[in-house]
C-alpha cells in the first residue's frame, strides 16, 4: 500500500487490483516505493486480492468489472472473453510474456510425448498455458492432451500447487513464478517451460499479459492512463537494472538457488518493447489456440 496517498490529495487516485500470489504486485510495489506515481501524476492505492475464480472471471478480473479496482493484470485471450461477455475493458499497457510451466514430481515425467493417461492440473479450462500446451502437443506428438489426459481444473493457482504437492495430479501447468521455488527443492522438475513452445507455433515471444482499464476510464482519463504506463515502465527499468531492489520487492535472496532462478525466469519475460506487429501476431497466436472469433477492442486504440 502506497502510505503518502493521502499527501498528495490533488492528485487522481489509481486503484490496482492485483491478486496477492501473482508477480504484478512486484511492479506496484516498486512504483510506490519510489513515488513514481506521483512523478507521473497520480495516487497510487495497491489493493491485493486472493486468486480464486469467481463466477467465470479471474479475481482481478472480478475486480474491475465490479468497479472495485482500476486496473488488473490479465492476459488478452481473458480480455477477449470478457468483451464478449460485456464486459467493457481492454489492454492498454503491455506488462510481458506471462505463461507458464509444466511442473512434475522427479522420476515421474520427462518429456510431453509421455502425458497421454496421465491427470494434468490446470487452473481453468480456458487457461492460455493449458491452451498452448495441447496445441503444441497436437503438432509435436499428434495427441490433444484435453482427450488424452484427464484435466483437473483447480480454481487457482494456490489450489494447484496444492494438487501437485498432495500427488493428486501427475503434473500441473503452474504460472511462472512458482516454479523456481519448487524444482530448487529437488523434488519437481520443469518438464517443459511454455515459452518454449511459440516457436512450435511459429510465433515469436510477444506480450500475453497487459495491464488493463476499462473503456470508460481510458476515455475519460487518458493522461492518467499514459501517467501510469510511465511509471510501469519505470518500475521494470528499476527490477531490471538493479537486481538489489528486486530481490528485495519480490523477497528473494541473491545467493539461492530458487531466487536466481525467478529472476532469470523474469528477465525473459518482462520487458518486451511493444511492436505495432505485436497485435497481428496476438490475433494469429489465438487462433492457433483455438479462438475463431476475436472481438474488436480488446487492444485499446491510441495506447498500443
């Protein structure tokens, strides 16, 4: 939580919703720690919230739909969902190449080609990562993991890691960030990192996950809008360049294992330069997961 709000009461106040176990918080975090907000002309409120599903929509998701929140982190198939069920908001600020890993106990699973008959967590069905496995494995090995596993929708990222460790799933598409931690311990592996997998498709690493506001506000509120792109951007300059004061916001140590890792996990995840190419290859990577139809809005025009 930003503790000088109330300091600075001229300026427009910024609400973020970010759930508490994901790796957007990092970003808030550093933009109020360093009063980047009010070097771009607002208040930052960070507002943490669990990362169960509710009625359809992520928690952060929820969030702005119920005009709790500002603006989220989430991926642009999520956003493209939500425009078609009404909900008006769209990407606005790229934040980076959010997708995860397959997770699997040591021993256990090798390689994809092995996945048939096994059980396989995901969060929810319409998860970019589990879309992205089974088409890959759909070109590479010829099996739709949807036919040829037995998914298990967990609800969230924090029941998921539980259904792995518990052993009631032979693997688990975790999100990035909570695989370092576990494959340090020795007792899982990371069978297959998802980026790996664009180039399956014929993609490139492009951006999945975007900061997003809803169309009313980026009508109304532009300059708020483009005062919290620049501080985001900020923000990543800071994580990235000092690796002092990310192991510090994301509560890491230099000399672990597990912290090395997530650093390096997040370096090649966070920053791409947004290429007005970036939209294309968007629309082209959803249709290869399965999205026929993509509605208009979801990238929000004048801002990406």
């Amino acid at each position: 939580m930003n503790g000088c709000v109330e300091q600075f009461p001229a300026l427009p106040l910024l609400r973020a919703g970010f759930e508490a176990s994901g790796s957007g918080r990092w970003l808030m975090r550093t933009i109020a720690l360093h009063a980047l907000d009010h070097a771009n002309g607002f208040r930052l409120r960070i507002e943490l919230a669990g990362d169960q599903m509710r009625a359809g929509l992520q928690a952060t998701e929820a969030c702005l739909a119920a005009a709790t929140a500002d603006v989220v982190d989430t991926d642009w198939l999520s956003i493209a969902r939500c425009r078609r069920a009404g909900i008006a908001l769209a990407a606005a600020v790229p934040y980076g190449a959010i997708f995860g890993g397959l997770l699997a106990r040591r021993g256990s699973l090798a390689e994809l080609s092995e996945l048939p008959g096994r059980r396989i967590g995901v969060v929810h069905p319409d998860d970019k990562n589990w879309l992205l496995l089974r088409a890959a494995c759909r070109q590479l090995h010829g099996f739709d993991p949807e036919t040829a596993c037995t998914r298990v929708d967990a609800g969230s990222k924090t029941a998921l890691r539980e259904l792995l460790a518990d052993g009631r799933v032979d693997a688990a598409l975790l999100y990035w960030h909570q695989i370092p931690v576990l494959v340090a311990s020795g007792d899982y592996v990371e069978v297959c990192d998802l980026l790996d997998l664009l180039p399956v498709l014929g993609m490139r690493t492009v951006p999945s996950t975007f900061f997003v506001f809803s169309d009313a506000l980026l009508d109304a509120e532009p300059d708020l809008v483009l005062g919290f792109a620049r501080a985001a951007s900020a923000a990543v300059r800071i994580l990235r360049d000092d690796a002092g004061a990310w192991h510090a916001v994301t509560g890491t140590v230099a000399n672990n294992a597990g912290g090395q890792a997530l650093r390096t996990k997040w370096l090649t995840r966070i920053p791409h330069v947004w290429d007005s190419a970036m939209q294309t290859d968007l629309l082209k990577l959803a249709h290869c997961l399965g999205e026929s139809e993509f509605p208009d809005g979801v990238f929000a025009a004048g801002f990406l």
